[in-house]
C-alpha cells in the first residue's frame, strides 16, 4: 500500500516525538493548518514542505507533490 503524504508527514513528526503544537511553532503555522495536512484535507505548498522536512529530518520530494 502507497503511503500518501499525509500520512508521512505524521508519521515523521511521530517518529521524532513532536508534538502538534510544537512542530506547528516551529513552522510558524497553526495547529490546525499542520492537522489538516496531517489528514489529507490540504496539503503544504513547497515552501512548507521543505521547511517540514527539515523540521523532522527527512527529504521532501517536491516533484511528487505538485498539484
């Protein structure tokens, strides 16, 4: 089964034991922004993107995620 992005962004946040409210500082966005991103219901711009994947240690493919 695919992993959607969603889904790989709670699991990275997950696996680095942050909590919501925490990575959500730290990318200067709600806590909402970060759970509808988590849910699959909007997704990061490229800009977020990268900044995430710094944020929680991984690399972010952007061509995979273009709209």
């Amino acid at each position: 089964m695919e992993t959607g992005l969603a889904q790989r962004i709670r699991i990275a946040r997950e696996s680095k034991d942050m909590e919501l409210d925490s990575l959500s500082r730290r990318l200067s966005v709600s806590t909402r922004i970060l759970r509808q991103w988590e849910s699959g219901q909007e997704s990061p711009d490229a800009e977020h993107l990268r900044r995430l994947a710094r944020q929680v240690g991984v690399e972010a493919h952007l061509e995979e995620h273009r709209r």
